[in-house]
C-alpha cells in the first residue's frame, strides 16, 4: 500500500479518538487544542509524507533526550558518559527521582536526571556557547534553523522544582558536572525547542541514515553512536512503557509531554505523530495507535520475522 494513503486511513481511523488529557503543568501546554493531529513519515531517501496539522508547532520536550545524548556522547565518548547516566530500563515514570544506589547515576539519559546530567556535559566556553552547540546539533537533524519558545523556556524554568530537586540529589553525588543551574538551563531549552511534525519526522530519519540528514545530506552525529542512541530507545524510550512498547511495536522511540512521539525504523524511516492528549504514561494517546498499527501494517517491529527471508 501506498504510505501516503496508509497514513490518511489512520489519520480517519484515530481522529475521533477522544481519549486522555493535555498536558497541564505549564500554560502553553495546556492551551493545545486535543484534535491537533499530525503524522509524518520521512525515508531515508528523503520523501516525505504528511497528513493532518503539518504545519502546527510543538515543543520537543522529552523529545529532545535522544540528540543530547547523542551530542555528549560525540564530545566524551561512551566511556566518560556512562560514569555519570547509565542505561538500565528505570520501570519508573519519566520524572523518578531514584539513582542507582550504588553508583548515585541516573538509571538512564531518556528520563529526566539522565537528561539533565547529559546536559550538563554538553562542551563550550559558557554557557551561550553550550546553548548555542545545543541548537546547531538539532537544527543540523532537522535542516534548518529551529529556535527555543520562549514562553515554554519560562514556564518550564520556574516550574521546574522536581527537576530542581533531581538535579540538586545528583550534584550531591558528583553525578552532574559544573553550575547546576546551568545544567538545568540547558535541558529546560532544549525542552522547548520548537519543531513542526517534518522536522521531527526528518531528525528520526537522519538516526535512521547513518547520522546523515536524508535532505541536506549533512553528518549531524558520528555512525558510530547511532546504535547507542537507539538501543536505549528501545529499551528506556518510553519510560514505565518501554517494555510493553519494545514488545508490541519493536520501533526505538522517543515521547514528549507535547504530544509527540518519534520512531526510527533502521536504514528506512523515521516516523512521527504529535496529538496532545496523553495517557497515564505520559504518552500521546493518537501516537501509540498510529504507531502500532503502523508496525503491524508496514511489519516494522525490529524483530519481524519476514517471510520472503
Ligand atoms: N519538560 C518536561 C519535564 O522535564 C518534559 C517531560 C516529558 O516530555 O516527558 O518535566
């Protein structure tokens, strides 16, 4: 089947679906109307296919862990990042404030101390220059200049307090490095790093292609990291939901309290849907759907047995 019809069915299919809620902790989230709903597929030779609100902005939020991650492990290699987050699966919901016991690490860079200590080991001479390295990375994915939301920046820097209190537990045990708050600066903007479903769609597939933008043909992270990134994806992507998610849908993913998840299917597609309301997980409900009807329809589960092998 044609993906682009593929993807008008289930945007029709799911686009009653009235179920969960917007996120509410900050005002410009929780002004997202729930019927926004976008999916997108860009391949890794570069076409895309889009339907629904293509052009609607959202925030990356938890989006952004992956392409940080992926940052600090290019500036410090794998070794010197793993002395500060690990890569064990926490069974705990996004915002946990649980280290590993006996090392003080956070469990993993997807949830949010993890993410806040790869922020904190983002290289440059202060801290606009780190800011400014963070930008250049995911505009490098997307192909083209994204910019911080403001507003959402704001919101998220005075709100922050369990991230605060995360980020203070880890200091206490040498698990972040430099100014704390800095740190949390830093993972508060890439956060609100505004993209539409495109972008996002093109910076999975880049992860899909090698590390190089399937339009502008641009390296945006070293070969060697991508499996890195993808196989804590796959098993942390998704917080307290990765194992039913690696089980049922078998696509390294990533989500975002705005409402967006992004997949990568190696060496084909990188996959998006944004859609507000989100479940208990923190999950966009519409997403989940799209994207396991999409691995059941397209067989894109990891391990697929595929019958012409
Ligand atoms: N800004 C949110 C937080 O740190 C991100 C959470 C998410 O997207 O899962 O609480």
């Amino acid at each position: 089947m044609q993906i682009q019809a593929l993807l008008q069915e289930l945007y029709e299919r799911y686009q009653g679906l009235a179920e969960g809620n917007v996120a509410r902790y900050i005002p410009e989230l929780a002004r997202f109307d729930p019927k926004l709903f976008a999916i997108g597929i860009m391949t890794t030779s570069g076409d895309f296919y889009g339907i629904g609100d293509v052009e609607q902005h959202f925030t990356l939020q938890s989006m952004s862990k992956p392409f940080t991650y992926g940052l600090v492990l290019e500036e410090r290699g794998r070794d010197e990042v793993l002395r500060y987050v690990g890569v064990e699966p926490t069974g705990q919901s996004f915002n946990s404030i649980i280290l590993d016991e006996k090392s003080g690490r956070a469990y993993n860079p997807m949830v949010n101390s993890g993410a806040i200590a790869v922020a904190s080991l983002i290289r440059g001479a202060d801290a606009a220059e780190r800011s400014k390295r963070m930008l250049h990375m995911f505009s490098q994915y997307a192909g083209r200049a994204l910019t911080f939301d403001l507003p959402t920046f704001l919101s998220e820097r005075e709100n922050g307090h369990r991230n605060r209190a995360i980020a203070h537990l880890m200091k206490n045990f040498n698990m972040l490095e430099g100014d704390l708050n800095e740190a949390l600066e830093l993972y508060f903007q890439q956060c609100s790093v505004l993209v539409n479903i495109k972008d996002i769609a093109t910076m999975a597939a880049t992860l899909a292609h090698r590390g190089i933008n399937p339009i502008t043909q641009q390296q945006a992270l070293q070969p060697k990291y991508v499996r890195d990134i993808l196989s804590v994806m796959l098993t942390c992507g998704m917080y307290d939901m990765s194992g039913w998610w690696a089980y049922r849908i078998g696509i390294p993913s990533k989500s975002g309290v705005s409402g967006g998840i992004w997949g990568v299917v190696p060496n084909r597609m990188g996959i998006a849907v944004f859609s507000p309301p989100l479940n208990e997980h923190g999950h966009s409900v519409r997403g989940i759907q799209v994207f396991t009807d999409l691995a059941d329809q397209l067989r894109l589960h990891v391990f697929e047995v595929l019958d012409n092998l």
